[in-house]
C-alpha cells in the first residue's frame, strides 16, 4: 500500500499532466496521441484516488460515504500539511 503522501503526489502529478494536455487538446483536438495520453492519465489519475480515498478517507466532500456516517470532517483534510 502506498503512503497518503505518495499518493497525493501522485494525483497531483495526474492532475498536472491532464491540465496540460486539455490546453493542448483545445488547439489541436483531432490528435489521436493528446487523446489517447488523456484517458491513460484520466485512468491513472481515478485509481489512484480510488486507493486514496479506500485507504485514508475523501479528498472532496463529495466522497464521503454517506451510507454509513458523514466522514469528510475527518482530518487531515487534503490541504493541511499533515496529509501530504
């Protein structure tokens, strides 16, 4: 399993490389590579935040499990040092 803070970095690193690659695809939207690049980091990007949230809880509001308790107020959030 790997570490809250290798795989935050790791989503970043995702995060970075789509913002990227959606400038690139505004200008030049008919590249089969920028596309087929994106949904490999798209990809890569959602399995890890899939372990992310499975292993050390939500990263967004929006993924806290609501079935059975409210856990979004669980620290550290995201942003806080602790948690990267």
């Amino acid at each position: 399993m790997k570490s809250r803070k290798e795989l935050m970095q790791m989503i970043q690193k995702y995060d970075f490389a789509l913002y990227d690659l959606m400038l690139y695809l505004d200008t030049h939207p008919h590249c089969t590579e920028g596309m087929r690049l994106f949904r490999k980091y798209r990809d890569k990007r959602e399995e890890a935040v899939n372990e992310y949230v499975k292993n050390y809880g939500p990263i967004q509001a929006l993924q806290s499990d609501t079935e059975k308790k409210w856990n979004w107020g669980k620290g550290p959030y995201p942003w806080e040092r602790e948690a990267n």
